[in-house]
C-alpha cells in the first residue's frame, strides 16, 4: 500500500459551521507550527489543514469530531479541541511512517523524530483537557494504538499477493485504528458508550475502502516495493497465479480489465461502503456514510485513468482485448500470445498440477536448440531432446508438453509441440 490518493474533489462537505471549525483548526495548527525551531518546521513536511478538501483520509481526521460531536450533542467546541488533537495526533504518525519507510534525508533524521515527539505531545495535551486520567478513554487509546502496532507490523511482512481475505483487509485497515479515539472520546463525553463497537467498526471500515480506492493507483509502485495490494491479491486468487511468480506489470494491468479483476474490487468496496451506510445512518451520521460512498465513487471515476497510465496503454485497446478474448472460441487459442497462455495458470494446473510459469518458460525457450539438435541427430521428436537443453528430466518435459498441447498451444514459432 502507497502514498498515493484515489479521491474526487471533497470541498462541497466543508460548508457552513464545518467551514469555520476547520478553519479554526488550521490556524491554532498554524499558530502551534510557527512556535517551533526552523530546523524542525524545515525538516517536516506534513499535510496542511488547509488543503482537507483534496482527501477523504485528510477529511475525515478534521470533520469527524464535528459530524460525530453534532449527532451525540457534544459541545462544539470540545469537537474542535478533539479535532486539533486529531491532526496533531495524524502527524505524529505520518511522521513515524515516513521514518521506518525511509522516506527522509540523512540529514533530516533527528529533526523529524524531534517534531513527531512534540506533534504526539501536543495530541496528548488537547485530549487531557477532555478526558480526566480516570477516564475509559486512556484505556481505548491504548486499545488502539496496539491495533496500529499490529497493523504496522503485519504490512511489513506481507508481500504484494499477500492472502487478501476479511481478516487481512482488517487488519491493513487498522493501520488507522489511532483515530477511533476520535468518535469513541465523544460517545464516552456524551453518555453513549453503547455505541462504541458501531463507530470502531465504521471507523475501520472507512479506511477498508480507502486502501482498496488508493490501491487502484499504487498498484505498480507496491508490486516494485513488494508492498501489500489488495487489487494484486484480488488478481492473484482470481487468476490461481503463482505468488512466486513476478509477471511483468504491463501483463498485469491488462488482467485487471481482461479478467474483470477491477469490478471484483469495486464490488467488494461497494459492500463495504453499503454496510457502513447502513450502520451510520442508524446513528444520523450521514456526512460521515457519505464520505465513503464518495471514495468509492471517486475510485470507479479514476480507475481508467489511472489503470491507463499505469499500463501505458489506451483503454480502447484494452476493452478491444477483452471483447475479443470473450468472443474467441477455444479451438482458437493457439493463436493467443504465447507469454500470456504461459502465464494462464488456472488452465495449465488443470492438465498439469505442479505447473510453473517460469519453467513452462524455460522448456519454451530451449524448443529451438532441441529441434535444431533433433534434425542433426535425427530419431523421434520428443521431450528427450529438450531434456539435453534444459536441467529438467523428460518425464517432467513430457508434462509441460501434454498442458501445453491440451491448451491448444501446438507450435513455437513454426516448430510443432511434441
């Protein structure tokens, strides 16, 4: 999972109240920033309040304390406290992420960890004024801080086509689990602790949909990275590829729409974002439910876009692909290319259990030396001929050639299959 956004233009939900609170926030924000030593303001580079309309993530750290404060009658202005808590709380971690990814100069180092120390303090000091030491709230903070331990943890040892199940997306979700402080804080402040379960499980749901709408665009720079995505795992599980393999993003982008891997996503964001609106309209926290119904919109507008771009290839030629793939008859597939019909694992494993991509590659490879030996010496054209070229046995030749030949592969370029 990136860095990048998947989100549509959000400034239509900051109106009215929501408007001016924000803009408050940001000037305490701006206010707190110019207070601190130049070296340290210089070496952070965090996101500004003011730029909150560009994202749903950005958004919804700053309006969540209204939303949520406005539905439980919460004071306003304790909302704007918890709101400032909330992005200060943000940086901190953004902080930490860009440390323990690398993303800074040498140089920067010591200046960043100073700035999200005091970026964490400054997160404690606005939560303190609201919460006494008694308080449940400390207890869920640390809740939720091991959740995001856990999440942090789990991402660095998972792969690109990582196992993408429930568990799994849940537990990528919860890389954001630091801001159920927010909605849990207001329902203790408001008596309603009761609804505590329901805000933790939208909270970890609107970030389920937010990391299945960025990983639309980070598709490629997680593959280089060998970073989860969620989409490469959808296109592992629908395609029965082996997560060994390391197929070539441009062959991957062209799945993605060949295979119809991009509705899977996108339905199975739609889900999400259905079951959210449902649990949040039952506590009047519509804004909130739709903010992600807006990221899924926003993913599905982007997607050719950014899937294009990605590729390098105009969505034309991809949809003429997929509608010529879909109206070719079987018989047909010799004449498909033969890379990808190697790299159709669902179908070879069919014929032959233990197939690879990258040996079924290598037999291929050595076709033309092992024929050119074949009518040298002459004798049966068999798999005992590739055998000589390549370091794998001919009973194991033989099995290649059988899937190849079942999948209607039957020549390479002019030799026929044995």
């Amino acid at each position: 999972m990136g860095n990048q956004s998947v989100s549509e233009d959000f400034r239509d939900f900051l109106t009215g109240d929501l408007a001016e609170d924000v803009a408050g926030v940001q000037a305490d924000y701006e206010v707190y920033l110019s207070s601190l030593p130049p070296r340290v303001r210089q070496a952070v580079t965090p996101f500004s309040p003011k730029n909150v309309f560009m994202s749903s993530g950005k958004l919804s750290v700053l309006a969540l304390p209204f939303w949520v404060g406005e539905a439980l009658n919460v004071e306003r202005e304790m909302c704007r406290r918890i709101s400032l808590a909330n992005f200060f709380g943000l940086l901190h971690f953004v902080v930490q992420d860009n440390i323990t990814d690398g993303n800074w100069n040498e140089g920067d180092l010591p200046d960043r960890v100073i700035s999200g120390t005091l970026f964490q303090q400054q997160m404690f000091v606005h939560y303190q004024h609201c919460f006494p030491p008694q308080s449940s709230f400390w207890s869920l903070l640390e809740k939720y801080w091991l959740e995001w331990a856990g999440s942090i943890a789990w991402e660095r040892q998972a792969g690109p086509y990582s196992p993408f199940s429930e568990e799994d997306l849940l537990r990528a979700a919860r890389k954001a689990a630091p801001l159920k402080v927010c909605p849990s804080g207001l329902a203790l402040l408001s008596g309603r602790e009761d609804l505590i379960p329901d805000l933790e499980r939208a909270v970890d749901m609107m970030h389920m949909v937010m990391i299945m709408a960025d990983d639309l665009v980070d598709m490629a720079e997680d593959l280089a990275g060998n970073r989860f995505n969620t989409l490469l795992s959808t296109l592992v599980s629908t395609l029965s590829l082996d997560p060994q393999e390391r197929p070539d993003i441009n062959w991957i982008g062209r799945r993605v729409f060949i295979d119809r891997v991009d509705e899977i996503h996108l339905q199975r964001m739609w889900a999400i974002a259905e079951e959210a609106q449902a649990l949040l309209g039952q506590i009047g926290l519509t804004q909130w439910a739709e903010l992600i119904t807006r990221t899924v919109q926003g993913a599905e507008q982007w997607r050719d876009q950014r899937l294009r771009d990605i590729i390098a290839l105009d969505l034309n030629e991809i949809l003429e692909i997929k509608s010529q793939e879909q109206q070719k008859p079987i018989e047909d597939r010799a004449v498909m290319d033969i890379d990808q019909l190697l790299s159709d694992l669902a179908s070879m494993r069919n014929i032959y259990p233990d197939y690879s991509p990258s040996t079924a590659r290598e037999i291929v490879n050595a076709i033309p030396q092992a024929y050119n030996l074949h009518c040298t010496e002459g004798g049966r054209w068999g798999p005992g001929f590739i055998a000589r070229v390549v370091p794998i046995n001919s009973t194991t030749v033989g099995r290649y050639l059988k899937a190849f030949r079942e999948n209607k592969l039957t020549e390479v370029n002019g030799i026929p299959i044995p």
